[in-house]
C-alpha cells in the first residue's frame, strides 16, 4: 500500500463512524477552545494597552491613597493609610508649582443626572477637580468654558457635561446655561466636552464635571480621599517630578525619615504592567483548564482506537494475510487518531478566535489572529494524536493474521 492509500482507508473508517468520531473530535475542540479564546481576548486587550497607555494622560503620574488599579484587598493591605485631604492636596499643588501641573481630583459614581422631566441612568460620574484636570487626562471644550480657578476658589455650582449626558438630556437644547440636578444639588452647565469615546467597554463621555470646593460642600469630606494628577513637560523629566513628588508628599503628610510612603505613586507604565501581570494569570489558569480537558480528550481518542481496533480485528486479518505491512497497519491507524484530534483542533481554533475576539470586543480590544497560539496548538492536538494513538496502531500492526481471521 503507498501513503495515498493508507490515508484513503484512514479518512473513510472515520468517515463511516461519523457520531463516535464526532464525539471523540468534540473533546479536542473544547480543550483547544478554552487556550485560544482567552489568548485571543488577552492579546488583543493587551495590544489595545499599549497602543492606549495614557490612562493618566500624557507625561503623567498620579499620587493617592490607594493604587489605582489593585487586585487584591485594598482594605487589607492599606487600611491603615491616612486619607488624602483636601488641605493636603492644595498645599501638595503649591509645593509643585512651578516645577508640573497637578490637578486635584475627587469622585463619586452611579449618579443619575436629572434636568426638567429627562433623567440618565445610575451610571454617571460625578468629578470634582480644579482647572488643571481638562490638561492633565487630555479633555478638550467642545462649547462653554472651561473650569476656572475662581469657580473653584469661590465654590461655585457649575459643571462640564460629556457628550453623552447632552445626547441623554438635551436633545433638542442647547445645555449651556441649562441647570442639571445631582443628588438634590443643582448645577449650571458652563461647558461641553469633545467626544473621547470608551476604554475598555466603559465609557469617558458619561461625566460631570465640577469644582472640587463645590463637591465637598454638597458631599461632605469625611472619609473622602483625593487624588493628585502631575503631569510634567515631557517624559524625560517624569522620573526626576516622582521624587520630587515624594519628597513633597512626605513633607505634606509629616512623615519622618525612617517613616514608609502612606501613598502610592501610580504611572502609565505601572498601570499596563499591572493589567499584563492579571491577564497572564487569567492566561495561566486557562492554560491548565485546557491541559486537564485534552488530556481527557487524549484518552478518549485512545480509548475509541482501541474500541475501532477490537471492532475491525478480523478486517486487519484480512489485510495481512493479503500482504499487507506492519507500517501499512501501523500507518492507518496512527492517521486516523491524528486526524481525529487535528480536525477537532482546526475548529476549537476557529471556534476559539471568533469568540476570543468577540469577548474582547466588549472591552473594546484591538482584534487579532494569535498566530503562534493557533499554530501550537495544532501542533499539540498532532501530539495528543500520535502520544494517544500510537498504543491503539501499534497493537493492531501487532496482531497475528492467523488469530485475527478466527475473530469473531
């Protein structure tokens, strides 16, 4: 027998065995699945990380009580931390003056905005801050004014809406000089931000901006934290502000020489290493998940080998005592397992980079075909084959022509 026919006879037993070698095939599928969904997700989230690493807005680091982002309890490990005060802050900024731009910044989500009978949904953020903040997280005023110092040093009720709030509540209005209700407070539109559109499923447009003196009068300060945004004249001087920054926080904070940071300092580069750290364990745990499923899916196909081999016992006979090889034997049944397991990876790939794209989608992730992953694990599902079927081909290119004839 050539290769030809060997794989001609392979494909057809497979073919005519279609349920069971659907089944065997589903097992490979799912395993490869899982890997390749959640590498596609990850790869694309991360590619959208680095194109848009500017969390902070550019040239930027931020100081605060807490990490930004943190995967653990926050409570636990920093409980012990001080708020950052308002006083604090303030005198924080003037210690920077003259050297970066820093913006104090407060918050509070899941507001609903009211004005006249419209109202949103509980998901707007509500922002105090100061004149800095368009600058330092990279706003542009679409209409209006920006804030101004004075609005904060005079604690006035005026707000910046983002474009959703004027899609929501303001369609057929102009909402400068509108007045908008938060809470029982009310706040006179003064601007209008330019769309900046969603990071990762959330989006910057649903906002209301006010002065941070107003929002502590309207919330109170008690157990309220703020945060401090300093953005430099360019990434050269980043490293050089961080110390300077820490210096001044400790000053501000009264700490002594031997006395740790109360406070974090959070960077651009922190923030995307920090979320590569989370999706490589969220890539680790899926990886095993994975490894556990094909390893069952292997024994499948080893066990619906052995089940094929005990089945066409007296049709190997045959075909030995007709001639054929051990190799040729040997050969057929090899294939048959590699193709089993090769055409259930071929569509756990497929299956696994439209739904990998499609989750990252949701968090508005950069699509993308992770090569390297669909290729290895081709290649791993042509192992699971060979590794799972190479007992099952062995022992039916072993049998005796004259036993298996007699097989019934």
């Amino acid at each position: 027998m050539n290769l030809w026919e060997t794989v001609s006879l392979a494909f057809s037993s497979l073919k005519a065995n279609k349920l069971r070698s659907s089944l065997t095939m589903l097992g490979i599928t799912i395993g490869i699945f899982t890997v390749i969904l959640v590498m596609t997700a990850v790869s694309g989230v991360k590619l959208a990380l680095q194109e848009n690493m500017n969390f902070l807005g550019a040239n930027s680091f931020q100081v605060s009580k807490f990490p930004i982002i943190n995967f653990s309890d926050p409570r636990e490990r920093f409980g012990n931390r001080p708020d950052i005060m308002l006083r604090e802050a303030t005198r924080f900024k003037d210690l920077m003056a003259g050297y970066a731009r820093v913006s104090v910044t407060t918050s509070r989500g899941g507001r609903r905005v009211f004005f006249e009978k419209e109202n949103t949904n509980p998901n707007v953020s509500l922002i105090g801050t100061d004149e800095n903040y368009l600058t330092s997280y990279s706003f542009e005023i679409a209409a209006g004014r920006p804030i101004s110092a004075d609005d904060v040093n005079f604690a006035r009720s005026v707000c910046l809406i983002g474009e959703d709030l004027k899609s929501s509540l303001f369609r057929n209005k102009d909402p400068l000089g509108q007045v908008l209700r938060i809470d029982g407070n009310s706040f006179t539109v003064v601007g209008l931000l330019e769309p900046k559109g969603s990071a990762f499923g959330q989006s910057q447009d649903n906002i209301v901006i006010t002065p941070i003196s107003r929002f502590f009068n309207a919330y109170g300060r008690a157990g309220r934290s703020v945060s401090c945004n300093v953005q430099g004249e360019s990434p050269e001087d980043l490293d050089e502000l961080q110390e300077m920054a820490i210096g001044a926080m400790r000053i501000v904070r009264g700490l002594l020489p031997e006395d740790r940071n109360n406070f974090e300092i959070t960077t651009n580069d922190s923030l995307v290493k920090t979320f590569d750290q989370a999706l490589d364990m969220v890539a680790i745990g899926a990886f095993v998940i994975s490894a556990i499923a094909l390893l069952a899916a292997g024994v499948g196909v080893m066990n619906i080998m052995l089940v094929s081999v005990t089945e066409r016992t007296r049709e190997i006979g045959i075909r030995k005592s007709l001639g054929a090889r051990k190799k040729a034997i040997l050969y057929q049944f090899l294939l048959e397992a590699v193709a089993l397991s090769l055409f259930g990876g071929i569509a756990g790939v497929l299956l696994g980079i439209v739904g990998g794209n499609l989750a990252g989608q949701l968090l508005s992730a950069a699509v993308v075909f992770p090569v390297g992953w669909a290729t290895a694990g081709l290649v791993v599902c042509c192992g699971i084959g060979v590794t799972f079927g190479l007992y099952p081909a062995w022992k039916a290119a072993s049998l005796d022509p004259i036993e298996a004839l007699r097989y019934e």
